[in-house]
C-alpha cells in the first residue's frame, strides 16, 4: 500500500499547564496544513560461540578476545584480586578501541535495544550483558526503563504512579538503573532511557481513581476494551490487550509522566527516547480511522480541550453536536441560528470558510461537516505532540539529548481516513533525534529504504535521523535481509545517516533472553 505522508503540522495553542510548556505556533496554520534461579555459569552457556565470529560490523571483536574477557570476567566474580584488577584494565582498553573503531567508522553510534528482568541482579549478569553489547561492536544501548506499566526503579525510590520491575523480596533498594548505567559507562557505551509514553500499562487502567485519564472513543471504549472486544473476532492479533493509552491532554497523565522522566533524570542517562508517541494501531478495519468516533478523543480533558476551540458560543456548540452525534444535521445549523441569532458565522481556531454561511442550510451542511472534520483530525494529532513537548523539556533542561522513536507509516492517508495511529512525527521537533521504525516487510532492503527516505524528505535541515532495523546478523529471512544488507543500504542511501540501531538485543538471542527472563531469583 503507498503511503501517503500528511503535509507538516504546526503546533496547537492549549491552556497552560505546570506541566507542560507553552508551544507557540498557531493552530492555524496547522488546521490550515494538516490535511529462576540460573546461575552465572548457566548463563553465560548462552552466550554465542565465540568461534563463531559475528560478520558486518569492523567493531566487532574476534573470537580470541571475547573468550578471553569471559574467562576474566568469570574468575573476578569468583573473587579473584588479580583477575578483577586485569579485567577492569580489559574494559578500560576495550572502551577505548571501540570509540576510536566508531570515531573512524561511516556509522559513529551503533546502538541496540535491551531489557532487564530480576535475575539480572545476581553477580555477574549485567557484566555478561554489557560484555557481549560491547563484543558486537555496538557503543550506545538503549535500555527499556518503562513498559508494560512497570518502572526500571527501586521500591523503595520509587515516587511513579507504577510498579517497580524488582517485587522480590530484599530487592527493594536495588538501582538496577543506576548499575546499568554504571556498567555501561565502564565499557565506552552511552545508556539511553527508554520510556513508553502514551501508552502507561495495565497496572495504570487498573486503579478506579485514574479512569478519567484513560484515552476513549466515541463508542465509550478505552483502548484495552476495543482491543478486548476485537480479540473475540477469529484469527485476530491481541497483542494490544496489553496496551493502554491515554488522554494526552489530560493534566493527570502529563503530571504522572512528568515525575516518572525527573526520576529517570536523576540517575543521569545519556539521553531519554520516547515511544508510543501516538494512539493504537486498530484491528482489522479499525486500523484506519474514518469517521469523528474512531478518535481517541473523548476522553474529558480532550474533549474540553476541543470544545475550546470554539471561538463563539455558534462554533462551540457545533463541535458539541458535531462530536456528540458523529455528524450534524441541516435541523442542528437551523437550531445553533436560532440559539446564538447575533452570531453571523460560527468560528474555531484555523477556520477558513469554505462556504458562504448565508446559503441554504441543506447546502452548506456538507462543507460544515468536512471542516469540522478536519478540526477534529488536527485536534487528535496535536495531543501527542503536545505530550512529547512535555517530556522533553526537562530533558533538554539538563542539557541531555532526547528523540522520539516512531513508524514512518504511522501518519498517513488511508483512502478517506487516516492511520489510526495518527502519529504526526513530521511535526516533532528537530531539536530532538528522530528514530524511525523502518521495520519493512518485503523480502529485500528496498521497502525498509524507502521508510527511511520518506523521513528524510521531511525531516527538517539539521535533524538527527537515526534509523531502528531489526533482523539478524549473517542471516536473512523471508521477511528481511540481514543486518549487514539493511545498513549498507542505508549507507547508500544517505551520507547523513551516520547512527542507527538494531532491534533487539535480546532477539540476536532469543534462548539467552528467555532464560533471563524466566528464571528465579
């Protein structure tokens, strides 16, 4: 299917919050625009053979050097004093090579995607970790901090409106943020918080005192009830179940997600990336959105939001009639006449009239409607923009890079709808970095290509673009090449990609992530 990218967005004007800063471009020109208990020993089994030298990358280490580093690192968690000493100097010249390798390299950052379970707190495990990140050649990780409603922080320092990862009893106090970002930095990587954003985990939905917050449709659902009702449908994908959006013009979610980014921020990571910056992918049909109630925005904050938009009391209560029935009828621009006779015209933020109001009612029903429509795409795109302005702004604060992780597909026309998604990543600010999903499926490198180039094409001069590939290295699927393939097209494709990242690391392993994941402290 083609994609059809929106034409680039403004920001939209909103009541200022504490928690989130003022944006100052107009609505109107976006309204005018828009159209177990494993054991060390148990683990590292599960480490690649080391005589199978990894392929694509000149970053890599060599066999030899990974069984050495192994060999040391398992003998210092043994307790050996002169075996600890020489592999920190190990680490040290190792941290050392790789930034100079990646300082001479076409690709200067080289990142990957990890995530951490309980058991990664016995001794040794995070070394092991970092170690094999640091084998591949990659200098930067990416570390999931917060998802599926759990926070990468201790029990007992945990100020967030979610549950801490570590439950175990006498694992209260452990900072497996802190460590990691401390192992990282011992081997020359950068650690880079990961954060899902909108989309805030079950736990969250559960609490009776947060209901209002959750994102709705028109229909009254919340987004884990549509998945839910849609899953029943035979052959359907319920993954989404898990996933719970919410109203990004709520005041209660950006002060919830604002205190879990300061708490990410004391631990002091390389930068802060933000996911899940839109709304679900529906199902089946509800994968595009066609008409005013397939919006995710009838939550009470948006909706009070998009009511005020209304410049006289004729326009508010067109959006009213318009948002409530799904549609208006020649008898409501008759009613809204009658109720409001000292108002000529009824007026919103970026209306251009596209039809003489003094015409015939039944006449101009139609134009009123198409540009009621359009007002309530735009008010539904701008909310997770206006979110991700939020989330940033302490970030960059402290001087500490920030980037929005996004599908290219995500923002475009579907026949007379939009994506569901509706994610204007077009309109993010170039101040940030700018990692697209090119996730391609098509057998060769020429799909995941032309996701990366429809966000070049757009990005503003001077945004750094910096692509997430998934796949193996040194072996293609049906689905995609491998690795090495997918960057060297990108190679070709533009000099300014000079950074990107593979998704994930725990798919180059999957038997190693599963025992990590499954095993008991």
């Amino acid at each position: 299917m083609p994609t059809y990218p929106l034409p680039h967005l403004a920001h939209l004007p909103h009541t200022p919050h504490p928690n989130l800063q003022t944006v100052a471009d107009s609505f109107e020109k976006f309204y005018r625009q828009v159209f177990g208990t494993i054991s060390l020993t148990t683990m590292l089994a599960f480490l690649p053979n080391p005589s199978l030298a990894q392929v694509g990358d000149e970053c890599q280490l060599s066999a030899q050097e990974r069984e050495q580093k192994r060999a040391l690192m398992q003998a210092a968690v043994a307790g050996d004093a002169t075996a600890q000493q020489t592999y920190r100097s190990l680490l040290t010249q190792q941290a050392e090579r790789l930034s100079q390798c990646r300082r001479q390299s076409w690709l200067q950052t080289q990142a990957t995607w990890l995530r951490l379970y309980p058991c990664d707190t016995k001794p040794g495990m995070l070394d092991a970790l970092f170690d094999e990140i640091v084998n591949r050649g990659y200098n930067q990780v990416n570390l999931d901090v917060f998802s599926n409603g759990q926070v990468l922080l201790p029990a007992a320092d945990n100020p967030t409106a979610w549950m801490p990862l570590l439950q175990e009893p006498g694992t209260d106090r452990i900072d497996l943020l802190a460590e990691a970002i401390q192992k990282g930095h011992e081997r020359g990587l950068k650690v880079y918080a990961w954060l899902f954003s909108l989309n805030f985990g079950q736990t969250y939905a559960d609490r009776p005192d947060l209901q209002q917050v959750l994102a709705r449709n028109g229909e009254g659902e919340t987004t884990v009830s549509a998945a839910i009702k849609a899953s029943f449908v035979p052959g359907r994908d319920i993954t989404s179940v898990n996933e719970i959006f919410v109203d990004p013009y709520s005041p209660q979610a950006i002060a919830d997600f604002s205190q879990l980014v300061q708490a990410v921020l004391q631990r002091r990571p390389d930068g802060v990336l933000f996911d899940y910056i839109r709304y679900p992918k529906g199902l089946g049909g509800a994968s595009v959105a066609s008409k005013v109630k397939d919006l995710w925005i009838y939550g009470d904050a948006s909706l009070q939001a998009l009511e005020q938009r209304g410049l006289n009391q004729k326009g508010q209560e067109l959006i009213r009639r318009y948002v409530k029935q799904g549609y208006l009828s020649a008898q409501d621009l008759a009613a809204v006449d009658q109720l409001y006779p000292a108002e000529k015209e009824p007026q919103w933020q970026g209306r251009s009239p596209s039809i003489s109001w003094a015409v015939p009612t039944a006449e101009r029903l139609p134009a009123i409607q198409k540009e009621l429509w359009n007002l309530a795409v735009a008010h539904a795109m701008q909310g997770p923009v206006d979110f991700l302005a939020a989330a940033i702004a302490p970030v960059q604060q402290q001087g500490i890079p920030a980037g929005a992780v996004f599908f290219p597909e995500a923002n475009r026309m579907v026949g007379k709808g939009y994506d569901s998604r509706l994610q204007a990543w077009n309109r993010f600010p170039n101040s940030i970095e700018w990692h697209p999903m090119a996730y391609g499926v098509c057998g060769d490198t020429s799909c995941i290509v032309e996701q990366v180039q429809t966000v070049l094409s757009q990005a503003p001069a001077g945004t750094r673009v910096e692509p997430v590939l998934t796949g193996m290295w040194g072996q293609a699927t049906a689905e995609r090449p491998a690795l090495e393939a997918q960057m060297q097209a990108l190679r070709s494709l533009s000099p300014t990609i000079q950074s990107l990242s593979h998704f994930s690391f725990g798919w180059q392993d999957p038997q190693w992530e599963r025992e990590r994941k499954f095993c008991r402290l």
